[in-house]
C-alpha cells in the first residue's frame, strides 16, 4: 500500500516511498499538472535546495528532477564502482579511513605523486 501523500507549504506533495519501491527520504513528489503551474520555481528549489523532485504522470513511468551536479556525483560514483577490483580497493580505503587506520599524507605530496597541478 502507498502512503498517502501530503501538501507540504509549496504545494508539493512528500512521501516516503515511490510506486517504483525506490526509497526516498524528504523528497518532494509533485504531478505533471501541478508541475506546469509552476516550473520556475520547482526548478529554482531543485538548483538552489539540491532537493530531488520526483514528478508522477498518469501516462507514463516517473521522472526525477535531480540537479545537475549531484547527477554527475552520482554518475561518476557509478563509474568508480562498476569495476569490482576498483569497487573493492575504493571500500577497503574508506574502511582504513573510518578506523583512523591510514597514514596522513600532506596534500602537496599526494599532488607532486598524481602529478597535478596546485590547487588555486
């Protein structure tokens, strides 16, 4: 059963999950209808809120509104985990470092090995 959805003060609606089963946590749920009214500003709260909006159609699957920057974090998350080599090296170092486990290293040194410029 889904959950009823509720106005909120812009006259989105939220909820907590999508017919697609995908869970959403705080996004904003609005119709194709209520969307046309007011695009600007349900595209203004996307860009300046980095809030996903998620636009039902009686005629067609969902959509999301995703702004642009955490579309690409997103994308390139998904492209540093398709390799399972990758994935597993990237997780085993996010572990080191959650345990306090890694060796610190200056910033200047990690650059000089990668072989980057400054940061300006």
């Amino acid at each position: 059963m889904r959950k009823r959805l509720l106005p909120n003060a812009c006259g989105d609606y939220t909820g907590s999950r999508a017919r697609t089963g995908i869970p959403y946590t705080g996004d904003v749920e609005t119709t194709y209808t209520q969307l046309r009214g007011k695009l600007a500003a349900v595209l203004e709260r996307v860009a300046e809120e980095q809030e996903v909006v998620i636009v039902r159609r009686k005629s067609g699957r969902d959509v999301a509104l995703v702004p642009a920057d955490e579309l690409a974090s997103i994308m390139e998350t998904a492209h540093l985990l398709r390799s399972p080599k990758n994935a597993s090296r990237l997780l085993r170092a996010l572990r080191r470092a959650e345990k306090g486990s890694g060796k610190p290293e200056p910033l200047a040194k990690l650059r000089r090995e990668m072989k980057l410029e400054p940061g300006r």
